[in-house]
C-alpha cells in the first residue's frame, strides 16, 4: 500500500511540473506593420474605383483577396486610383505593400 501512495506522489508531482499545450499570449508583430498616412476611399465602394493614399508616393503593390483568401486582383500602382469594377458585389481583403511595408484593411463592394 505505501508504495501506491509512493507512486501516486510521483505521479501527482510530475503532473503539477507539466506545462501542458496551452496557447501563449505572447505576440509577435513585424516591426514595420503600417504603412505612413494610408487611407482607402471610398470605402464602402459603389462606383468601381478606389483611391489608395500614402505620405510617401513610391510603387504599391496592391493584391486583393476574397474572404476565402484566394487572390482576386493583383497590381502595381504608382498613381492613387485603383479600377475594381470587375469585382463582384461582396467583402475582400486589400493588401498594400510600398517600401517593403505591408498593411491590409477590409473592403466592401457594393
């Protein structure tokens, strides 16, 4: 009997050191994650064109996706207006990445 106790100490200690799977609240942020003064209008879209602003007027890459994450639309800008009549009535995800920083905000095609 004293030797199923022995165990069961055992066996309580080893389970109280046990970290176990739990989930970390420890977030890992890219160090650039936003881009300078960027706006997207209008937003919510009804006339099939976009205007994208940044302080800086440098090359955007511009990729878009459904909310299913398959890549819609993928361009190149370096002017402010982005043509998106093709894009059928829903909600997407706009990715915007200039000098190296990328951002993403939500858009809505009415």
């Amino acid at each position: 009997m004293k030797k199923n106790y022995i165990f069961l100490l055992f066996f309580l200690m080893g389970l109280a050191s046990f970290k176990g799977f739990s989930q970390s609240n420890d977030v890992v942020k890219p160090a650039d994650s936003n881009i300078e003064n960027l706006t997207i209008y209008p937003n919510p879209v009804s006339q099939g064109k976009i205007y994208i602003t940044t302080s800086e007027y440098a090359l955007k890459k511009i990729e878009i996706f459904n909310v299913l994450g398959k890549k819609i639309l993928s361009v190149s800008l370096y002017q402010n207006e982005l043509n998106i009549s093709k894009l059928k009535t829903g909600i997407y995800i706009i990715k915007i990445t200039e000098n190296n920083t990328t951002a993403t905000r939500k858009l809505i095609v009415k």
